[in-house]
C-alpha cells in the first residue's frame, strides 16, 4: 500500500481490526470519530512521522495506523491490513473481539484493553516486581 493514498483514504479502505474500536475519542480535544470512514476524513498523517507499519501477531496480521486530530494530537489504532476471508483468518478475528470484549468487561479503557491483548499475543510476560534484576 502507498503510505501516500492515506491522505485521500478511499470510502471502507480500512476496516477497524474490532467493532470497540469506534467510536474512538481524542482524550486531548475530546472530538469523537464515530467510525473508521470519520477517523481517516476527519484526521491528517502526522507531519513528517511515519503514519502505517504493518504488525504481525500471533497471527493476526494488522496495521497500525497514526493520524493526527485536528488538535494535533496523534491518535492511534489497529485496523485490518486486508479481509483475510479464510475460515482461519475470521476464526482469528473473532477470538480478538471476544478477547478485547473480556477485558473491556473487566473495566480496562480500550487503549489499556489493546494493549494487554497485543502483550498476550506476543506470549510476553508481565513484568514481575518479586522477580530480582
Ligand atoms: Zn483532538
């Protein structure tokens, strides 16, 4: 994909990685996006920063992708880097949704909830405060 098309993102050219995604909020201005076609209108790429890198997880293959609020604040999410329309890939998919649905049910704020399952994807362990050194 050319980083480039991003600042004219076609209609549905990217496809939140989950349904909690949006509606999605700027903590900094408080402007809310109600869906991802209204985040990549509404924002710009981030000015002379890398705006996509493309993730791999567990399998789960995605993008994250920074654009700046018109506050200037860069916000971030996951999104879809295409349909993968395998049984393995919605199967994929949909344990990501009912992982992040669980944490957000145990009152975790979504960044927070995005993180916890990026971090128990990659199998890393928390980091252990008994644990010396
Ligand atoms: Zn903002």
């Amino acid at each position: 994909m050319d980083e480039s098309d991003l600042d004219h993102p076609p209609r549905g050219a990217f496809c939140p990685l989950t349904d909690a995604a949006f509606p999605k909020g700027c903590r900094t201005c408080g402007a809310v996006y109600a869906s991802a076609d209204e985040f990549m209108r509404r924002t710009r790429p981030p000015a002379g920063g890398r705006s996509i890198k493309a993730v791999s997880d567990a399998g789960v293959r995605f993008l994250e992708l920074y654009r700046n609020c018109g506050c200037g604040s860069t916000l971030m999410d996951f999104f879809a880097e295409r349909r993968d329309a395998s049984d393995a890939g919605d199967a994929r998919r949909q344990r990501w949704v009912a992982l992040l649905r669980c944490l957000q049910q145990q009152g975790l704020p979504p960044e927070r909830c995005r993180a916890e399952l990026r971090r128990l994807l990659l199998d890393q362990a928390p980091p252990d405060p008994s644990r010396p050194g």
